[in-house]
C-alpha cells in the first residue's frame, strides 16, 4: 500500500508521441488521488509540447538527450558535466515517487539518477529496466489496449482507473495560430475536412501513397476539403499530389507543431492514417478515426474510443506479424482498397 501523503511524483515516459498519448490520463488519473501533491513529468523534446498542455501536471521536464550526445561529440567533458548537472538538479526535487511507465533502459536509469525515496516501474521491463525498479508493477495479462496498461501505473498508487481524460488543453493562443495558419494556406473550412496522414514510422504500416491521393481525389469530388498532415520529411512526397481542384486541398506536412497539430485535428469531420501518433492524438481530441492496419494489433494499438474503425484483413496469416519491414510484399496493406476505405468515410460524414 502506498501512504496517502505522497509530495512529489515524478512521470517518467520519454518518447515515442503514441504512447505518450496514451499514457497521458495516468497524470489525471494521479492527480484525482493526490490534488495537493507536486506531479512533475520527464519527457523526451519530441513529445514535449503535447505533455506541456496538460493542466494536471506541475511541471513538464525535457531530457535533453539529443543535445547530450551532440555535446558529447564536440566536446566529452562538457556533456558529461551537462548530464550530471541536470540530475543534480532533479535530485535536489527530492521526489517521493518516480513512476516509470516506459520500462527501458534510458527511462528507468533516468528513474533511477533522480534518486527518490521510491522507483515504480513494469515488472516486465526491458533492456535490464527492472534491475533499476524497488517496486515492480505487475501489469494484467488480459490483453487490451495500452491506455488501460498505462492506467494501472496509477492504480499502483490507489488512483480510480474509470475515467480517461487526457488533459489536452488547447489554449486561444493555439487556435489563434491554427486560425492564421487556415488563412495563409487559404483552407476552406466551410466544407468538412477530412485529414489524410500517409506516412508511419514503419514502412510496413504505411498504406499507398498513390491510394492515398486517389482517396484525396475522390472526397474532393464529394466537396470535401482535404489536409494532408505529416512530417516536414513528408512533405515532398506529398507536394506530388495531383488534385482535381488546387484548392479543395492543402499540405500542411511540417508546417505545424504538436500543439497546433491537436487543433488542425479538432478542427477537422474525419481522420484516415495508419497505427502512428497523430492517429492516436486524432482520436485523443474526439474526431473520428479511419485507422488502417496490417502488421500491428488493433485491440492494443488502434485508436481508443467509439466511434472509430479500423481496416484490417485479418484472414491473412501474417496479420499482426509486428515485423517493421515487411517480407510478405505489404499484402496486408495491398487488402485494403481505396473503395472501401470511402465507403467507411462517406458513412462516418453523413452520420
């Protein structure tokens, strides 16, 4: 049992953006458990803006490990000193409780630097995380989705695990930004939007890009205005879109950040992407979700909530292999047709 006076916890999930996404209702979940108490939360720089919208957290930390191995690099003396220094200053916080729901190596050693008076983390950590733990959390071994997993982290510390709020707090400043940006990009919000986010981190989650603007195509025929969003490494593929009108659609890959990015989305009738963060932050802000998929699980990795689908052709064998590159000729994402991906789309804007 954990003692009801607990001061200081801190959160530690560094990256990758869907699962920080996910793991974002545990601050909620704490913070009903502890109002008074100090909730602070480490993050890695990618994911920072997101956590930074949060309105029951204290403080958002960025470990800075992209400027450490830079550092490193130019000059091994001053990143050593760096690192250290920003432990230091972390220890002197004097955190009960650090929290790890990541369960690796660079999450639980940072737990661990912290030097607080308890180090929680998975019992099934990886990367030799559990060498680093005092109190090993034993999450369900009921499958289910990893918002649920990450809940129990809370649960660990007597919080109620009923409600998700995710705590995605889009400021005026936000949407003052994302108004400006629909103006410069000269976007036609009187249609429905509908965004198309082509790429994943994996090549195998990733459906046609040539399918994806042949989709594009076909909504802006129906009078639907289309965003692609994306990376700024995507944004050149993208620019080779052929649209039947020039200005039923706009490229905004780059042009935003997460923060802005969370607006864009809210803003929109409908998102189509694979099992990649801003599919998770789609669906965290309440638009519905197109969610195609092949080498991944829906039931752990799909977008959370009603109202979403998700394509899949689950009489394939190599459905849900979890193999980043695929030696199968992507047949997983091959089933999945333009066809039936409007089909699902022109139901969900008419609803």
């Amino acid at each position: 049992m954990i003692e009801n006076r607990v001061e200081k916890i801190l959160i530690v999930r560094l990256s990758a953006i869907g699962d920080v996404i996910h793991s974002l209702p545990t601050a909620y979940a704490l913070r009903q458990k502890h109002p008074n108490a100090q909730i602070d939360w480490l993050v890695e720089e990618q994911s920072y803006p997101l956590v930074k919208l949060n309105p029951y957290l204290d403080n958002v930390i960025i470990l800075p490990r992209k400027r450490w191995k830079k550092l490193i690099n130019k000059d091994f003396i001053k990143g050593v000193r760096s690192f250290f220094s920003f432990f230091k200053k972390l220890r002197a916080e004097k955190y009960d409780i650090t929290l790890d729901l990541q369960g690796l190596f660079k999450s639980a050693i940072s737990s661990f630097l912290v030097n607080p008076n308890l180090r929680m983390g998975p019992s099934d950590g990886r990367e030799l995380s559990t060498l680093f733990y005092q109190a090993k959390i034993d999450l369900p071994e009921k499958k289910g989705h990893r918002i649920y997993k990450y809940l129990h982290f809370a649960g660990a510390l007597e919080a109620e695990m009923n409600e998700i709020n995710y705590g995605l707090k889009l400021t005026p400043v936000i949407k003052s930004r994302v108004s400006r940006l629909f103006e410069e990009n000269k976007i036609d919000a009187k249609n429905k939007i509908v965004v198309l986010n082509p790429f994943t981190n994996w090549e195998s989650k990733n459906w046609f890009l040539e399918s994806y603007f042949k989709l594009a195509n076909e909504l802006i025929k129906k009078g639907y205005y289309v965003i692609f969003t994306g990376s700024r490494d995507d944004k050149d593929a993208i620019d080779s879109f052929g649209a039947v009108e020039q200005d039923k659609y706009s490229n905004l890959a780059g042009k935003t950040d997460l923060q802005e990015l969370a607006e864009v989305y809210r803003r929109a009738a409908l998102y189509i992407g694979g099992d990649t963060g801003p599919t998770h932050l789609a669906a965290a802000v309440g638009i519905p979700v197109i969610a195609l998929m092949g080498p991944t699980d829906p039931e752990t990795n799909g977008p959370f909530g009603e109202g979403h689908t998700v394509i899949q052709d689950n009489s394939l064998e190599c459905i849900r292999c979890w193999d980043r590159h695929c030696s199968r000729n992507m047949q997983c994402m091959k089933s999945i047709s333009v066809e039936q991906v409007l089909r699902i789309a022109k139901k969900k804007l008419s609803d």
